[in-house]
C-alpha cells in the first residue's frame, strides 16, 4: 500500500507513525543490548529515550473500540532476557537511588531501584504495542495504542525518566570513555509514515540506525 493510501485514521497519522517507528527501534535497541560495549550502551540510551518520551507525549490518546485490553505477547522469559541484558552490561552501575517511588514518603532509608528493570518494563509495554500493530487491524492499533499511552502516563513514562536520570549520571561522570558516536538523533530526521509500512519487515536494518 502507498503511503497516499492509508486510511485515515489515527493509528495512521503522522505522530503516532513516528512514535510506532521508535518504539520498534526502542524494542531492537533493548533485544540486542549484549552486542553492544558498555559506553554504546549508555550514548545510545540517553539519546533514544527523550525522543521516545517525546513521540509519546505528543499523541492525543484515542477512545477504545473493544472492551477487552489487547492481546499480551511478552512472556516473562522475554521481560527476563532483556533486563538480564542490561543488568549485565550496566554492572553495579544498574542500581540507583529512587526519589519518586512511593513509599518514600513513609521510608526512613533510601529506596533502591534498577534501571534494567525500569528498561524491561518499558520494553514489555512496547513490544506488546507494536506485536499488536503488527496485526494491521485498525481497532486493534487503535486499542493498543490506549492501552500504551494509559500505561505511559501511569507508569512507564516515570520509569523512563527515571532511568534516564540515572544513565544520565553515568554519561557525564568522570571517567566516561568517549567514543565515536552515531546520532541517534538523526532518526528524527528519517521518521516518516513509509517507515512504519516497512518497520516490520526490516527490523535489522532500523537496528542498524542505533549503531
């Protein structure tokens, strides 16, 4: 289908395209986090993170069609592999200490969380969200995007911020080992709706944008 031929509707407008399109890459990005060296690791988060923050926030969440939540394709073994993954490649480093969980309020003593898990969650609702738009039905992509946003605003969004604070430490600490950097940035540049039509064929080669 041409790209003049999308139906329109809201699963096919420009902002949810871009955020379906980083979402995808976001979910590669995680998927393939042991091939990746430490430093790479951490650019490439602090880049892909506030863009995928931003995409999210800029969409108007639609009403639902269906009464039932869409199906869930993330099995606990998928959640386990990827925040294996990070907890691996992060070390010691994966820990850090959470201002804005909420028993904090009742705590005597600092609440640990893990940006590995913060990352798994993230992915989960992700993956789940572009599973299901894989299924080109509009009311289920309709669904599933409600379902994605309700879940940013609750929850994923803070997890995200939080995670980026934290890797956002360790990119500018001292130490930090500069190396040549690819912008992940300019992928904001190439976001358009032919990319969503294509993302779920070629999903190495969007991979290929966050290295």
């Amino acid at each position: 289908m041409e790209i003049d031929q999308l139906p329109n509707h809201i699963v096919y407008s420009k902002n949810v395209i871009e955020f379906v399109t980083v979402a995808a890459e976001t979910c590669l990005f995680l998927e393939h986090t042991a091939e990746l060296i430490r430093t790479d690791f951490i650019q490439k988060s602090v880049k892909i993170l506030p863009l995928l923050y931003l995409k999210a926030l800029l969409i108007e969440i639609p009403e639902t069609v269906f009464d039932e939540v869409p199906v869930r394709f993330v099995s606990e073994d998928d959640y386990l592999f990827v925040r294996e993954q990070v907890e691996q490649i992060l070390g010691a480093d994966d820990s850090y200490l959470e201002v804005f969980h909420p028993d904090m309020a009742i705590s005597d003593t600092p609440i640990a969380a893990f940006v590995s898990e913060n990352l798994a969650d993230i992915y989960q609702e992700l993956k789940d969200f572009a599973a299901n738009y894989q299924l080109a039905d509009t009311d289920i992509m309709n669904d599933s995007l409600v379902t994605c946003l309700v879940a940013f605003g609750e929850h994923w969004g803070q997890k995200l911020l939080n995670a980026l604070r934290a890797l956002h430490a360790l990119r500018f600490s001292d130490g930090f080992s500069e190396v040549d950097e690819d912008n992940i940035l300019s992928t904001q540049n190439t976001i358009d709706r032919n990319s969503f039509l294509n993302f779920q064929h070629d999903e190495e080669d969007e991979l290929t944008n966050l290295q």
